[in-house]
C-alpha cells in the first residue's frame, strides 16, 4: 500500500519532463542561442576577455601543478592555508547567499523575490562551481579525494561534511536550474528546498572547519558557522544586484516593475545584513581583545598591525560602511548607486574572507614558549601562481555570467 | 615520603649560616615543584593540577589506553642543541630537507642571570585526543589501536593540509614525494617493529635528553620519570585538551 502513492508521484514526475521538454521550449533556447551571435561588439569584446583570462590563468595553472604547489605557492608548514583557500571560501559564500537570498522567492513564495530567481540559482551554479575549480587547485590530491571521501569516510570531520554536502548542493541547484528552465515550478521548489538544506549544512560545515579547530584561537568557537551563514546572506544580496543590474546592461534592457521591486527588496535585506555584519564584527573585536594572548595578538594585527589596511579600508569602509550608507540613501531605487554600494560589497567581503582565513593562522603555533624561531607574527604574501589561480575562478565566473545572459535571455522568469 | 623526611633532618637547627647549598636546592626544587613555575612550557602544580601531571585524566594513572604506550619524556635542560636527533630522523625516516619530524627551538633570554639560553625539542604530541585525526575527512591519519601512535596513511592523504592547521604542535608538513602529509611516527615502521627498542632520536641522543619508553609498563623509565611529585612534570599547550604524551622535564 504505501508504495503506491510513491510510484505514481515518479510517474507524474516523467510525466511532466516529458511536457516540459515539448518541441516549443527546444525551439525557444535555439532562438536565444541564434540571439547571443548577435550581442553588440563590447559584449564580445568582454568575453574574450575573460575567457582569455581563463585561458592564461588556467596555463599558468597547469605550470603550478608541474612544479609542485610547494615551489608555485607561497604557503608554509606554519600558514598551509592561503589565498587559494579563501577564494574558495569567498565564492561558495556567494553560492550559498545567492542560494539562500533568492529561496525567499521561489522556495518560500514571497512573490518580490520571484523575478530574482533565475539568475540567482545559475550564478550560484557557476559560483560554486568557481569555488571547486579553486580549491582543485589547493588540494594536492584531489582525485583521491573523490574515492576516500566515499570509502574512507571521516563522520567527525566538518572537511568530510563540508565537501559530501557541498557536492549535493551543487547537484539540486544544477537540477533546480534545469527544472526553472523547462518552467516546470513545483519540482523546481524540491529541488531548490533540497539545495537550500544541503547548503545550509554545507556552509555552516565550511564555518566549523574554522570553529572546530581549538589549536587556532581566533577562529574557535561557535561564532564562525553563525557568522558565516550570515555573512553568506549579505555577500548573496550582493551578488544580486551586482549581476542583475549587468545583465540588464548587458542585454542592454530596462527592469520591469517587479524586477525593480525586487532589487528594492534585496537591497533593504542587503542594508540590515550589512547592519547585522558590523554589529558581529564589532563583538568579535571587543571580545578578542579580552581574550587570551594568542588572540589578543590577532585582533591587534587587524586593528593596527599589518592587517590594518585590509581591515579598516577594506573590511570596515569599502566593505560595510560605504556600501551601508549608500543602500540607505538609494531607498532601494537608485539602482547605480545600488550597483556601486554591491560592487564595493564584493571587493571588501573578497578582502574579509582573506584576512579571516590568514589571520587565524600568523600566531605561531609555539608562541607562549618565547623561542627565537617564534617570537613574531608569521608572513604570507600570495605569489603569482596564486594570485592567477583566483583571477582564473574569476575568469570563470565572469565568462559564465555573460555566456548565461545570452544563452537564457537574460534569465527572464516566467515564474508567477 | 619517608626519604624526602630524612633529607630534611638537618633543618631542625636550621638557621641560614648552618644550611648548605645542596640543602637548600633540595628545598627550592620540592617548593617549585609544589607551587609550579613557568619555564618553557607551563608546568602543571602538583598543587592544582596532579592529575594532569600524570598523563591527562585520573583513570590514567591506573590504566593507560593503549599497550604499549609510547611516550617520550625530554629533559630540557639537558639538551644541547647538537641536533643529532634532528640527523638521526631524517636518516632513518628519508626526510627531506623542505620538512622535518622534529626540531630543536631555541630559547634565548638575555636579562637571565647565568645561562641564558636553553632548547625545546619539539616533535609529534601523539596526543589521546588528536585534533588532527578528527579534523581529517579520509581518516588518512589515525590513532593506532594497539600503541598510540598517531598514524599516517599516505595512500589516502588528499593533501587538504587540515590536519596541519589543526594541530596545535606544528608537527605536520606536505611531504611532496610521499605525495602526502608526514609526521613523526616514533619510528614505527622504520625501528620499533624492527625490534628495537628506541626511536631514531633517542638512541641518537649524546646528552640522555630523550627518554622514550611504554607508559603503561610502571619499570619503564618513562612511567618512574612520571610518577612522582618531587619533580615537575609539564607538556606543551595543555590549555588546548589533545592530552599530549610527550612530557618536559628539568634535572
């Protein structure tokens, strides 16, 4: 009896994907493919662009896998984790809000969130998929990985968690972008609620990796997994209104009034996470400055040391504040300023997630013994390898982006 | 209890002229060992904390996890610095030169009265509670059942260097021929399993610095240096839990 409900929901399901994939829909994508052979000179011109950024950074990373990550990399035995690592967690940050940020709309059924959804869930695709490309080019064996990660596996282990989660997530939102494709809205709305679950999981996992590690004091405890999800929501927001207002550009198109009503919301939801983000920054200052040597000394470098820079113009100004005060003086209409106040967004939470990832890890492990080969803060600076391995997953994102707005019409929702 | 009494008879006229300078070290070292100074690491008070002194949790003393339970005791003061040790391992375990299993750190204050430098060997903790094996997502590294001994898989390593970050004794680096993570492993398979009895840098050792042996057989030497209150007993970083089984001591 119980199997019964069960095998006609399957063959209502085949049912559908065979409506879904009527010859009309087939004949729609070969006419927008038809359609990006006739985008203006400068949309071309950028994509070469960026896929000949791909192209070198993706040379120069075969270069660094030939000369071993030790000689093309400047991490150490004391910093293993550098800019490749934060990339890493910078792009799958944005899958994760862009997944989040717009679940609101076709997950939970806030209609001003709908004309969003689209894009969102390819772009959380393609940054996710970013993500991966970077850290393929951290691990040193990642094809192992694949195998052990299967028969090998570790249940303690938030990197286990992490990696097993995130490979669901990137599948239910490659599916769920599949479903929104064809229009069919229901299984849409389980695979994305499959995505949005899997991705919460996976993202707070990516937090514990961080909070779980109790030699490294700065990142210890339960704040990173919190502040990750919610940092993950405000880079989503960004995300949102920077790329839809390209694509707009790009088609060289004007928003209808729902689209407009959406970037108003997301920019308010924007506005509060910033709110949120500066109120959770400043507890972790606060509190770190009361707190034992080790981290005392990390949130001294960030406030005066060598992480200064990055922390106050960075962090504080280009990625909070301005864009703060700009959110609020759009009231969620002026869309150029919105667009500015999102790119900044992204420059400074690029720079946060870098310093989270390295400043966890200057205080040398021997510190309190007070031995000469320990007495000060560690030095990373990333080298050219690394530096190109991140301009190639931009690279990636970037092509992706453009690729899609023509290829999907400008992710144009029918969703109602 | 009773020694400790008779090494005290002279103090019954004590007054400063009459004590000698051995009696009044004998004396010094009881009252720090008693009331636990800093040097190096933390030494743990006999005081406050004996439990700890007596390798982690109260169960130890009675029953050690493991059979036989390597642990290693380093006289601090001992060392030299001639690093023979250092030699040893990378001869024994094929370590190459961009890593190393241990190190000897120096310490170095120029305000001290008298000697001014001192060395802390450093190598794998094998700590109980290893961060480093949680942290790890294909159980690559692994706490042997039978010994202890923080173990490494090198087939399985993915190279996430995780367990590199977590491990709070920088005990770890990326072993580019060994296409994996590498880490002392009390010569184990290069040594022990062999038959012999010490870890490449034990027998190296000129000074009697490292003292390595099964913590859980009580004639061991590892278990006399650490079953006693006389003199203090410390590990390194013992704020962070992973219940280390390499043990400092001075004298």
């Amino acid at each position: 009896m119980p199997n019964e409900p069960k095998s006609r929901n399957i063959s209502e399901i085949a049912k559908e994907l065979a409506r879904s994939f009527d010859s009309s829909v087939v004949e729609s994508w070969y006419s927008n493919i038809v359609g990006f052979l006739s985008g203006s000179r400068s949309y071309y011109v950028l994509l070469v662009i960026t896929g000949l950024v791909v192209f070198v950074s993706s040379m120069v990373a075969v270069d660094a896998i030939n000369t071993g990550y030790r000689h093309a990399y400047n991490v150490t035995r004391e910093i293993p984790w550098g800019i490749l690592i934060s990339t890493y967690v910078f792009f799958v940050v944005t899958s994760t809000g862009l997944c989040i940020v717009s679940s609101i709309g076709h997950v939970f059924g806030l209609k001003d969130f709908m004309p969003i959804a689209k894009r969102s869930v390819f772009l959380s695709v393609v940054t996710i998929f970013a993500g991966f490309t970077v850290i393929f080019l951290d691990i040193e064996n990642p094809l192992r990985m694949a195998l052990y990660n299967v028969i090998s596996p570790n249940l303690t282990s938030n990197i286990w968690w992490m990696g097993t989660l995130y490979g669901a997530y990137m599948f239910f939102m490659a599916v769920e972008f599949v479903f929104l494709l064809i229009g069919n809205n229901r299984l849409a709305m389980y695979a994305g609620l499959s995505g949005l679950l899997s991705g919460i999981a996976a993202h707070s996992n990516l937090g514990a990796i961080f909070g779980m590690l109790h030699a490294r004091e700065y990142w210890y405890g339960p704040y990173m997994p919190i502040y990750f999800i919610l940092s993950a929501m405000a880079s989503g927001c960004a995300a949102i209104i920077f790329f839809t207002w390209l694509g707009y550009k790009v088609n060289n198109e004007k928003m209808d009034k729902s689209m407009e009503r959406a970037m108003e919301v997301v920019g308010k939801l924007c506005t509060l996470l910033i709110a949120a983000i500066m109120f959770f920054t400043t507890w972790k200052i606060i509190t770190g400055l009361v707190a034992s040597p080790g981290k005392v000394e990390v949130i001294k470098a960030l406030l005066t040391g060598p992480y200064a820079l990055n922390f106050w113009l960075f962090e504080v100004l280009i990625g909070m504040a301005i864009p703060f005060v700009l959110l609020l003086y759009s009231k969620g209409r002026n869309l150029g300023m919105m667009f500015t106040a999102s790119l900044l967004m992204v420059i400074g939470i690029f720079v946060m997630r870098y310093d989270l990832v390295v400043v966890g890890q200057i205080v040398p492990s021997f510190q309190d013994l007070g031995v000469k080969e320990y007495l000060h803060l560690l030095p990373y600076k990333p080298s050219f390898h690394e530096i190109m391995v991140v301009a190639g997953g931009f690279g990636i994102v970037a092509a992706a982006f453009l690729l899609g707005e023509k290829i999907f019409s400008g992710h144009k929702s029918e969703i109602h | 209890m009773n020694s400790k009494k008779t090494e005290f008879e002279p103090f019954k006229k004590a007054c400063i002229e009459t004590v000698s300078p051995i009696e009044r070290r004998e004396f010094l070292k009881i009252g720090l060992a008693i009331s636990g100074i800093f040097a190096g690491g933390t030494i743990l008070s006999v005081v406050s904390n004996i439990n700890k002194v007596f390798a982690s949790p109260e169960e130890f003393s009675e029953k050690y996890p493991y059979k036989p339970h390597y642990s290693m005791v380093i006289h601090q003061d001992r060392c030299i610095d001639c690093e023979r040790c250092m030699e040893a391992c990378v001869m024994t375990n094929d370590v190459p030169e961009y890593g190393y299993r241990t190190m000897i750190l120096e310490k170095e204050v120029l305000d001290a009265i008298g000697q001014k430098k001192e060395f802390i060997p450093v190598l794998c903790n094998h700590c109980n509670n290893p961060p480093c094996v949680r942290a790890c997502p294909t159980k690559a590294t692994y706490k042997d059942k039978k010994n202890g001994i923080v173990m490494m898989n090198y087939d399985k390593c993915i190279g996430c260097k995780t367990c590199v970050v977590a491990c709070p004794y920088n005990a770890r680096y990326y072993n580019e021929e060994k296409k994996a993570i590498d880490k002392c492993n009390f010569c184990i398979d290069t040594r022990l399993s062999k038959g012999e009895k010490l870890t490449a840098c034990a027998a190296a050792c000129p000074a009697g610095v490292r003292i390595f042996g099964d913590l859980s057989d009580m004639n061991s030497e590892v278990y006399k240096r650490i079953h006693q209150l006389a003199r203090p007993v410390w590990v390194l970083r013992p704020e962070i839990g992973a219940k280390p089984n390499i043990f400092y001591m001075k004298g």
